[in-house]
C-alpha cells in the first residue's frame, strides 16, 4: 500500500503517516519525489485499514498495489530505476550497456585477452564466473577464489567493471570485493537466503530469471532485494526451459516490454545462454536492443574451441566486434546509445 501525501504536506504530517503505519505493526518507506513524498507500507498483510490513513492531514489518496511484489512494481515507483555503478555509468536510463566475456575465468591469459578484446569492441563491464553452476559435477566448477582474483586483475588492467555469480554465502565477501555487480545465477534465482544476504548489501545486483520462472516470480525474487533495502537490481531474460532441443532454452523476448510495463527495474538480455548456439547470439541481441533490453550480456572467448564451459554459444572477438556495430545501430532508431567505456578509479 502507499500512501501519497499532499505535494505541500509538511514534515509533520509525513512524520505522523510513518508513526501510525508503525503502530498498526508494519515498516514505514517515506519515499521523496519530485512532485510529492509517498509513504510506502510494507508488509501489508491485507488487513490494514486505509481509512484510518486516508483520514489524516497531508495525505491526497491511498493506493492499493494491486501486484503480489510491491516495492519492485510500478505502481509503487512509477520512474525507472538507475543502478549507478562506478565511473558515473548507469543502467535503465537512456545507455544500453554490454557486459562480455567469458563464460568461466580459466586462466590469467584467457581473462586478460578476453578484456582486451571485448574492452577493444566497446564492453564497458567484463563478465567471468569464478564460481561456475555446472549441472554435472564432472565439468569445469570454476577457479573459486583465484578467479576473483584474476578478475580483479582485468579490472586494474582495462578499467572494465566487473559482474560475477555469487553462489554461495559462504563466499560473500570475497565476490562483493572483486564485483562491481554481483551475478545472480538462474538456478539461484530463488535461493531465498542468498537473496536475503544479497539484499543487505550496497552494491547492486544482476538477477537472473530461473530456468522455469514465470515473471511474476522472477519479480517477487527481485522484492527479496528491495525488502531487504537494496534497490540497485538489474534483472535478465536468459532464456526459459521449452520443450524444442532445437536450440538450449527459448529466449522470452517478450519479457522485455512486460518487465518494464510491469516494474521500475532495469532489464537486459543474455542471449548466449537464451540461446545456447553461436550464429544465434547475434541476431538476438538486435533483436533485444529493439525489444528495449536496458542492456546485453554476451559470452565471448578468446578461441571458444577451447572453452572449458559454454563454447557453443560464446562468440570469437571478431564476431563480438560486429555484434557491437549492429546493435549500435539498433539502438540509434530507437533514440538510444551503447554506453561507452567508464572511467573507474
Ligand atoms: C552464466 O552467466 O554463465 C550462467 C551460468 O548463467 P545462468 O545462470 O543464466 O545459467
Ligand atoms: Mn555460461
């Protein structure tokens, strides 16, 4: 529920909304805005009585949100989120921005040149997992904490901010300090305590949708987040299990225009795992930036033959470059632009 206060209301009167919201049991979001303060409820159980809030001086209206996540639909925010990241570079404003790379950091050699080359065609974040979700136990889980190190490394090296999945609590820490945004994978979307963990943190965060995840419950994930008070949340369309093997999942292009109908949060399209398949990477990033994706994530490797996971779908630098050029385009006729590079400190 939020309650939206006179735009002359005084400080008083918001003050007074907070202390009666508080005394019927529930936590309090004064929420400042441009045209006037909203006071959001949280964790209306549906039993709250709005007209005892609707009879109090300074209040204009009462409105009920009508979605099962709250702080994470429009109703409650209608202006888009930014997530600010280091170097002044935001995401769900006007830039679209690219974070590439690997799909598992191997080796100091392979991350370095991977930088390089996708830093070279216009990347402004590197992505690598250090910790890799592998579904047999068998294939490549990752280098742990050395590959954090060896992205922090890239970092020094090229000025590229960093994405990489936390999977884990007990790791936390470790992929907080080498992360510019932490990586929440798909199987982990609704790995609740993670969530909670993640959400008491000032640093934002890319959500995956889970391999099977209506959007309803990638977005009541998100409001894990933002229950928790961390707002900077970044969700991404990866693709969601069908019934074709023809390509490794089905890419919900349409998520897209329904996550920003439906939410003030950021959204952008990982179309290596959306589709699993090299020569198809390409043509369905295009087609995410026309959709309106906020952004892209792209597998690309320094020689994909050799990649210990995901070389099917990871792209050769030059195939990178060229996706770059097309999608700069893209986003010309829709009256956006690819952010360029960041300068991080
Ligand atoms: C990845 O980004 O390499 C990854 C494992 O993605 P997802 O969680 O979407 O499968
Ligand atoms: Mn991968």
């Amino acid at each position: 529920m939020l309650i939206v206060m006179q735009h002359d209301a005084t400080r008083a009167q918001i003050d007074q909304v907070v202390r009666t919201i508080e005394e019927l049991g529930y936590q309090a979001r004064p929420m400042p805005g441009k045209q006037r303060t909203a006071v959001g409820l949280v964790g209306n159980d549906g039993k709250v009585d709005a007209s005892r809030l609707l009879g109090m001086d300074g209040v204009l209206e009462v409105i009920h949100v009508t979605q099962p996540y709250k702080q994470v639909s429009r109703e409650w925010k209608p202006e888009n989120t930014l997530v600010r990241l280091p170097g002044g570079l935001t995401i769900g404003g006007d830039d679209i921005v690219v974070m590439a790379g690997p799909c598992s950091v191997e080796s100091e050699r392979q991350i370095l040149a991977a930088a390089r080359a996708v830093r070279d065609a216009g990347a402004v974040i590197l992505r690598g997992g250090a910790f890799k979700p592998r579904t047999s136990p068998y294939s490549f889980q990752g280098l742990g904490l050395e590959g954090l190190e060896l992205l922090k490394r890239a970092r020094e090296e090229t000025g590229l901010l960093i994405v990489t999945e936390l999977m884990e609590l007990d790791t936390l820490d470790a992929v907080a300090e080498a992360a510019d945004i932490i990586q929440i994978g798909a199987r982990n979307m609704q790995n609740f305590a993670l969530l909670k963990q993640v959400g008491r943190l000032r640093k934002p965060v890319l959500l995956k949708r889970g391999i099977a995840a209506t959007i309803t419950e990638l977005l009541l994930s998100a409001e894990y987040l933002l229950a928790e008070g961390n707002d900077q949340v970044i969700l991404c369309e990866r693709g969601i299990r069908g019934f074709d093997p023809a390509t490794r999942n089905v890419m919900d292009l349409t998520a897209i225009p329904l996550v920003h109908r439906l939410s003030h949060l950021p959204i952008i399209a990982d179309p290596s795992h959306g589709t699993g398949l090299r020569d198809k990477v390409t043509p369905m990033a295009r087609a995410a930036v026309a959709a309106g994706a906020d952004g892209l994530m792209i597998e690309v490797h320094p020689s994909p033959e050799r990649a210990l996971s995901d070389g099917a779908q990871s792209l050769t630098p030059g195939q990178f470059h060229e996706l770059m050029k097309q999608c700069r385009a893209i986003a010309e006729v829709i009256g956006r632009r690819v952010a360029e590079t960041a300068v991080v400190s």
